[in-house]
C-alpha cells in the first residue's frame, strides 16, 4: 500500500472521529425562559349603571366612577406601552449585534 495513499484516509478519519465526538458532547442549546403572564391593570371597575330612575346624584357618581376608570385604563396602557418600548429597543440591539457578530465571522471565514 502506498503511504501517500493512505494519509490522506488516515486524515480523514481523524477529522470525522473528532466532528463526531465534538457533536457528541454538544449541549443542545438552552430553551428560552417562558414569558411571564403579563401583568392586568388594578383599576376598579365602575359599577351597573343606576338605571334611568335614578336621581341625578346617582348617575353623576356613576359617570365618575366610569371617567376614574378610564383614567386609570389609560395610565396603565401608557405605562405597559413605555415598557414595551423598552424592551423592542433591547431586542434590536441584540439583533443588530448578532447581526454585525455573524457578520464579522462570515468575513474571518472567507
């Protein structure tokens, strides 16, 4: 047999053993975290409408009870949308960054 020859099989079975025990031993990759159950607001909800019988008073303090909770919707939505914001800005960040990581491998590589 011819030693020219058998180098290069020689070669590549030591590559394939040593991809084969690299893949062996990889860990697959950690599943993300669930999301957490995201948050209600703790607005008080206005109660059953008096009725059309109902004096004036009644009704005034129920269409309070109505703008209070509307308010206090609308302050949580501003809050929880200022949130989201938040995170879409880390969220691009991190892709502009696996994008510009990926990016610079692919130059090394070539």
């Amino acid at each position: 047999m011819n030693l020219a020859h058998f180098l290069p099989r020689r070669l590549v079975a030591a590559v394939v053993i040593a991809t084969a025990s690299t893949a062996a031993f990889a860990q697959a990759p950690a599943s993300p975290p669930a999301a957490p159950e995201p948050p209600k607001p703790a607005c008080t909800k206005q109660s059953e409408f008096p009725g059309n019988l109902a004096s004036d008073r009644m009704k005034r303090g129920w269409i309070a009870e109505v703008n209070a909770y509307i308010a206090c919707l609308k302050k949580f939505a501003e809050e929880q949308g200022a949130l989201a914001q938040a995170h879409a800005k880390a969220a691009g960040a991190a892709i502009d960054e696996y994008n510009a990581t990926v990016k610079m491998a692919n130059e090394v590589i070539k």
